[in-house]
C-alpha cells in the first residue's frame, strides 16, 4: 500500500508525503480562489487549469510563501529617531520546481489596522545583492532599491509586483532576500517623539510572497490555426 | 437477443459512487481542503452485444464481436472511465508553504466499454 502511495504521490507531483512542521494560517486569498473553482460556475464551464482567472495571469499553481527573514532592530531596542522598522525579507521559493515559469509574484506588507486619519510614512524596499557582515549592508554595491514611495495606513496591505525578481529568484544562488525600511515622513515628525511617530506602524503584522507559476509540460501552448 | 443476456442491470460497466476522505488515507496532516471528494469508479460486464447505455468504442464492439467467435482467446473489453473531471487542492507542502493547485483527471464522471 505505501509503494502505490508513493506511486500515486509522485504522479500528484511530490517527491514524497507532506509533513508540515508548523503550518500557517490559510490566506484568506487562497480560500476565495479554492471556493471559486469548487463551486456551482465550475459545472457550468470547463475551467481552464493553465489560466487564474482571479489573478488574471496564467498559471496551474499558486503558492503562498511566508516570510523567514528577521527584523534588523526589533522595536524594543529600537531608538533611532528616523527608523521605524528595518526588516529583512526572505522567501525560500526551492520547491518551485525548474520546469515552471514565474507568471507573478505579488509581495503583500499586512497592517493589523487602517486608520483614515493615521500618520504618513515613507517605505523603501531593496533588492539585497550580496551578504554583508553587520552594519556594512547599506552600500549600493550590497543593495539595489526597488520601490521608494509614501504610504498612509488607509488600507490594511500594502502590494509590490515581484514578477521579474521571483524568476531570477529560481537560481537560489541570487536569492539573497529584500530589505524593508519604514520611516515617518519627514515633514510630520517636528513636534512628536520617534515613538510617537512609529506607534501605527508597529501594527505591522506579517510579509507573505504570493506566486503563480506555469507548468509548460502541463500546459502545452495550443497550435496554430492555419 | 437481449432477453437471453446473462448480464443484469446491476453487473454492467457503469459508475460507482466512492467518496474518498483525506483523513481515512492519513493525508489531512497537509491537505486543508478539500476534506474529501467524489472520486467514484467504473465497474462492471461489457457484455455481447455492446448497447448504447454501454457507452463503448468501436474497438470494444469490434473486440466483442470476436470474443464471442474466438471467447477463449480474445476478453471482453473493459469498463474503463471515459469522461473525468480535475479538483483543486489546497495544501501544505513540506516547507509549509500554502499551495493551491489543480489536478487533472481526479473524479471518474462517465464509465463505457
């Protein structure tokens, strides 16, 4: 019997059964995408399994990768009156397997509350190139920034297109992980302390990587019509 | 003729139901959803002649045809899945990562010979 599971694993595309250590909780995109599919519109039609329609790319597997870096400076320690938050971001993305094409990968930077009236702060995400000892890391030889923009605490998540990052990212070799950096805006932090000023962001609760990628053995490009 | 079948209504080719729970093959350690499904199978007799209920190729009807000249030699054809559905499986994988993906050919909805 465990030779005809293994048999029927292997087919299924594991090299053998799962054995989560400590499972996280489902994203709540996930389960929308799943209850979509599983429900009535899937009798209807035939679902086409080499496109996502929800995410509007196509693709046959989507993955939800936590975020295993560490922050830099936890917020206890913290007192450097222009820093927020420093964090490194990494996303282990091995089990994708070398057949498959990155179609999208979706960063998502999630808030535990929104605020209309809450403070306005600047974010910068960088792409780490090379590993540096302690302190040394902020060279531009070590780090290529990504995305600079202000952001205020109207929505809940925040979302950054990784798409062309995640396909390098499948050599493991230039999968050095990101750096997030959030400050409070300059103009808006004369009369306050940092503490004050970083309170809304320490609401910041997790990162998670969203992936969709493509299978060609899968799904075969269909042929032209003449 | 028909009246001279040996084969009832209950021993043709057709669908069974089988509902597959995770939990009874010990998966549920890693798939989240679903917690089972339909999975059903075909069994049954592709008996001579071959009807329309049968759902049969032109093979299998050819093959009965020289089962019944040649029986010892040549079977009779098998009932076998002709139309199958995927699911979607929602899982964690060995990094516990969360994954959602489809599966091809995993419910049996039409059986025929």
């Amino acid at each position: 019997l465990k030779r005809r599971e293994e048999l029927f694993l292997k087919s299924l595309g594991f090299s053998s059964k799962p054995n989560p250590v400590s499972p996280p909780p489902v994203p709540s995109i996930l389960w929308r995408i799943f209850n979509q599919r599983m429900g009535s519109s899937i009798q209807k039609k035939k679902p086409d399994l080499c496109f996502v329609e929800e995410l509007n790319v196509p693709g046959s597997v989507i993955r939800v990768f936590p975020d295993q870096g560490r922050f830099i400076l936890p917020y206890s320690d913290y007192i450097n009156p222009t820093q927020c938050l420093e964090k490194r971001l990494f996303f282990n993305i091995s089990t994708i397997e070398k057949d498959e094409r990155v179609t999208m990968g979706q960063l998502e930077l999630r808030f535990s509350q929104n605020t209309y009236y809450g403070r306005v702060f600047d974010l910068r995400l960088y792409r780490t190139l090379q590993i540096t000892l302690k302190g040394m890391g902020r060279s531009k030889m070590s780090r290529k920034l990504l995305v600079a923009q202000t952001f205020r605490l109207l929505h809940k998540s925040l979302f950054f297109n990784l798409t062309e990052i995640c396909q390098s990212w499948q050599d493991p070799l230039k999968n050095l992980g990101l750096v997030l950096e959030i400050f409070p805006k300059k103009e808006s932090s004369r009369m306050s302390t940092a503490k004050d000023e970083c309170k809304d962001i320490q609401t910041f609760l997790y990162t998670s990587l969203l992936t969709v990628t493509l299978n060609p053995l899968q799904c075969k490009k269909p042929r032209r019509k003449r | 003729s028909y009246s001279k079948m040996p084969f009832t209504a209950s021993n043709i080719c057709k669908k069974r139901r089988l509902y597959v729970e995770f939990k009874d093959v010990g998966w549920q350690n890693w798939v989240i959803a679903p917690q089972g499904y339909m999975a059903n199978y075909c069994y049954g007799d592709c008996p001579y002649p071959l009807t329309e209920i049968l759902n049969g190729s032109n093979h299998a009807i050819l093959q009965t045809l020289v089962h019944s000249i040649e029986p010892e030699d040549i079977p009779l054809p098998c009932c076998v899945p002709t139309k199958m559905s995927p699911i979607s499986m929602l899982f964690y994988d060995n990094n516990d990562n969360v994954v959602l993906r489809h599966y091809e050919n995993m419910a049996v909805d039409e059986c025929g010979c």
